[in-house]
C-alpha cells in the first residue's frame, strides 16, 4: 500500500495543477517540503501551489518562496491535491473545499499514525525519515528537477527542524547523506539558514526566559526542576504563550536533571509540559490528571490555580525521579 | 610539504610506541581526535597514549576511553610523537620533554595558521576540514582499523563540537557525510552524546546567564546588545568564569541584533568578547583597544574599571552597527 517514490514520480510527471497541503500550525518541515516540491514542480513547467490558512510563521518567512496562496481560485483544475507532512482532514482544517478538488489524492508524510478518512490513490510514509523533507528531496530527485539553492534551503529547514538540530534521536545516516549533498548546491549557506531559523528570537522573549529560568524550584536532590510562565510574567514581560517554546529543553540542559516540569497558566486553565532525560516516566505521570504523550515527553492540563496544580503534579514527578 | 593521509598510514602502520597530543584547553575535537586514533592504533595492536597535563573537561569525560596519561614513563620506547589539532610547541606546555621523546615527529591539524619550531617528519594540515577528527576519520580507515562504537562516539564528539552542532560556515558536506557514516555503527546514538557534551550544565551557570541576560543594555534601536559577569555575580551564583561559556551565543540569538557585547570581570582586568551578526566590524572595534580576532569574533582588554570600560568601547560598537 506505500507506493514507491519512483513511482510517485512517474504519476506526478504526467499532472498539471498541483495543490500541496502542509499541515495546520506549519513548522519548517511541513512549509520546507511544500515549497521545495512546488518549486521543482514549477521548473519542470507545471503550474503547482501550496494551500493554506494561516499565516507563514515569521522565523519560517524565508520558505515561503512565492509558492503559497490562501484562495485556490488561481487553479482552474486540480489534477492533483497532495498532503505533506500530515495525514488526514483533520490536518488541513478550513482547506477542505480545496482538497476535495484534486481529481487525483496523495500523502507523503513521515508521522506512523495514519488517518482513514482519506481515500488516497497514493501514498508514501516512511515513518523511519527524521523529516518529510527528506523523501522529497528523493522525490524531486526522481522527477529529474534541479536542486536550486531555493529548494535546497527548504529541504535543510525541514531536517534542521524536524532533527532539532541533528539532535534528537529521529536522526539518520540519511539525514546527515541528504544534507551532505545539499552543501555541493553553489552558494548553499546553512549558517545563513540556521540564523534565520533560531536567531530571531525577541529581546521579550529571551527576557521571559531568563525570568523563568532565573525562578526554577528543584526537588529530589536537584533531579526535579519545576519553572511556571504564569499570565502576570506574560505581562510584566509583554510575551504570548507561544514565545516561551524552548524553556523547557533549557530546563532540561541542566547536569543532574532527570524530569523538567514546565506550568503554563492560561486564562482559563493551567498546562504542565513534561520532559524525562533517561528514565523518568513522564507518560505515567501526566495519565494520573488525564494526559498523554510519550515516556520523555508528555504534558496534562489542570483547571485549577497554578499552585494547587502544583500540589498534586510535584509528588507524582518526584516519585518518577526516584 | 602536506603529506597525503594514506602516505601517513604507512608510515604509522610500521610504527609502534605512539603518543598523541592534543592541545592545551583540550576541546570535544583535540580529545576526541587523540583518544579515536588512539582506540585504533591500540586495536592494531600497537602501544598508543594520549598525553595531558590538565585535568579532562567535564563534559568531555567520556572521550578518555582509558586513553589519557600524565606520566609518559608507562612507554620504554617513543617512535612517534604526533600533534593532533594544533601545531607548535606552544600549544602543548610542560609537555615538551614527552614530545621530544618521539624519534618521528608528525602533525595532523586543521588550524591555517603554522608554527615553525618544530621540524617535522610529516604533517596534513587541512584548514578547510571543519574539524581535525575529519581528517581522523579517513586516517583510521586508511589505517584499515575498525570504527567502533568508542571511536564513533569520539568522532561525532569532534565534529560536533568544533561546527557547533552543524551550524558554523566550517561544516562542510564532508562533515556531514562522515557523521552519516558513524550512524552505522551498532549501538551509535547520537543523542546520548550531544546531551553529554551539552546537557550536563550547572544549574548554578543556568543561573548566572538568566542573570546575565535579564539585565541586558540595548543601544542602537536593539542592534547592539551589551551584558556584564561581574565578579558580584560570579560570586552571588557560585560561578566561576569558565561558566559563563555561551553567554554571547545566547545574546546573538535575539533578532535584530547585529553586534554583541559580553564584558567579563577578573581580579585585574576586564575582557570584552565582541561578535557581529552580519556587516558589524568587530575586529576594527576592538583593534582599537590593542585587541583582535576575526571581523565576526573578537575581543579585547581593559585595565579599568567595567564602567569605564563601557565608557570607551560602547560608543565604538555603535558605530560599527550603524
């Protein structure tokens, strides 16, 4: 049922009228393969877009490349809608209209949980890829397109994203063989990439950081550190919620740090991200209040002020340090 | 005059009695280098050492390997003393009478600039390798060694440290297609690494940089960020000076920030480490005061007091920002 990426390439040569679909809350794998493949698509002469609905991110503004549009008017007929980096409608929320006019579907996506909401005539996951940038950077390959220097900055986004730096454990031997090829591109500049990407950072945000940082509680010995972004620092410190991503890989920087607990008060209710280094149980942890998510990293939600949260949570992260 | 890596491995392959030495202020990529080719002569059955003077850095204590010593008495007879990733007797102090042990005398090294005051037998210095345990990498396997797991983790060590985890210009495609390499290694997880190079920091240190970063001075419409690790504060967090590593980075990070500034107070003096994003000509600014670096990276001295410091120096990186 996985096609072959050969094969997709031999379907996709045929069609013109490409609508690409990243998925909802884009990051830079999903915006990176879109725009890579729209863009090979173009230089093959084939009249290609990538649909959303949202605003580009402003650290992911340089992937954009003219590739993307909001209203698919533009297209008088879709041959093809392709999804990427996601599966399901529940992925493209608002662009279901514009998905329903691919006369062909398809899906190339890395994530192993799939959707059956969709009949797709083809489908590649490759649920092994750090990155769906990476089987596009195959595909594009397999359509006989060029690698420019534009398509080449959307594929290394994608992986420097979704490896977290060639960091995290999803990282192959291919990640680092694709990108080893991407540096032969003439004038391919991954420092210039990677500022763009991670040096944007607001003087706000780093300041809340630094406030929340500067305020942590340890527990156990120091193998438990707890910080809160609470609305009143969001304030003091004129940030949104969204600009305290990446506090709690900070947390977890510190030597001895076995779990980092992350409260996160909104208006209406309190949610604490979750981080084990080795073999603290977050998932146990955060199921206790009715979260989820995966051993070293879960999170759960409590409709109660922050420090009766605290209350209940602390024990049940110190018991999963001991 | 620079001999081919293969040229090297016959010369080594006859060769026993074999010590190496990295640098002073030993980083990931001297120590890595060292103990890796050390692992591989000692697996060709060969008698191999690594010799130091200064305790291992703590977040490099895995990459001894049982490689290091301080006595070179343990070897009877030295055929080979050989540098790795620096060159010059300058460069390995209270080690000379060791060095001079060495009936050949070889170098392997990819820092451009070269020092004349020791003869040697042979060298391959690559100053466009990002990292001198590239050119160990293929040393090795001319050697017709086996890259284990001790000496994967030993290259990756190397590579990712000097490219600053893949982000500095100096990474190549080679580096990438080296590193692509050692993931094939059993057991090799880069992961485990990374957070034992990166993730094992003080939480006092944490501490001191949320300081240091929560009372930063912006000047210039935010394009000039300047930071200050005052004797107060090392004092205040239990620091010492060496904690304050990657202060700057963190400063450089925050968009619209072409130059940063990080003044840090000693006994006697007050150092400035200055760097520039893009167009900001640090090394200019700080040749003013007797100092020097690179246009990006530089630094340079007071003997005053940090605020008079601030007095002479700000109005200069102003300038070179505007």
């Amino acid at each position: 049922m996985n096609d072959t990426i050969r094969s997709i390439a031999t379907i996709m040569s045929d069609l013109d009228g490409i609508l690409l679909f990243p998925h909802v809350n884009m990051d830079g794998d999903a915006l990176g393969s879109a725009s890579a493949l729209c863009l090979a698509l173009r230089s093959l002469g084939k009249k290609a877009y990538v649909m959303i609905s949202e605003p580009v991110p402003k650290n992911l503004d340089f992937l954009e490349c003219g590739c993307c549009i909001t209203d698919d008017s533009i297209l008088e007929d879709v041959q093809l809608s392709l999804q990427l980096d996601c599966n399901g409608l529940r992925r493209i929320p608002g662009r279901e209209t514009a998905w329903e006019r691919g006369r062909l579907k398809g899906c190339i996506d890395h994530h192993a949980t799939t959707s059956k909401d969709i009949r797709y005539d083809f489908t590649r996951i490759e649920p092994k890829s750090a990155a769906t940038g990476e089987i596009i950077y195959r595909l594009i390959k397999d359509l006989g397109a060029e690698i420019t220097l534009d398509i080449a900055n959307c594929i290394f986004a994608a992986i420097t994203t979704d490896t977290g730096n060639f960091q995290h454990t999803n990282t192959t031997s291919r990640s680092h063989e694709i990108v080893g090829h991407l540096y032969k591109v003439e004038g391919f500049n991954s420092k210039v990439i990677s500022a763009l990407i991670y040096d944007r950072r607001s003087k706000e945000a780093l300041m809340l950081e630094s406030a929340v940082l500067g305020s942590l509680d340890f527990y156990a010995d120091g193998k438990l550190a707890v910080g809160k972004v609470t609305q009143a620092l969001l304030e003091e410190y004129g940030c949104t919620m969204d600009e305290a991503e990446g506090i709690i890989q900070r947390i977890m920087s510190i030597d001895g740090v076995e779990a980092g607990c992350l409260f996160k008060e909104s208006a209406n209710n309190v949610r604490a991200s979750l981080r084990g280094r080795t073999y603290a149980n977050m998932e146990k942890a955060a199921a206790k209040f009715g979260g989820g998510g995966h051993v070293l990293a879960a999170g759960c939600s409590f409709n109660l002020p922050i420090e009766e949260a605290e209350k209940l949570l602390i024990p049940e992260l110190i018991e999963a340090v001991s």
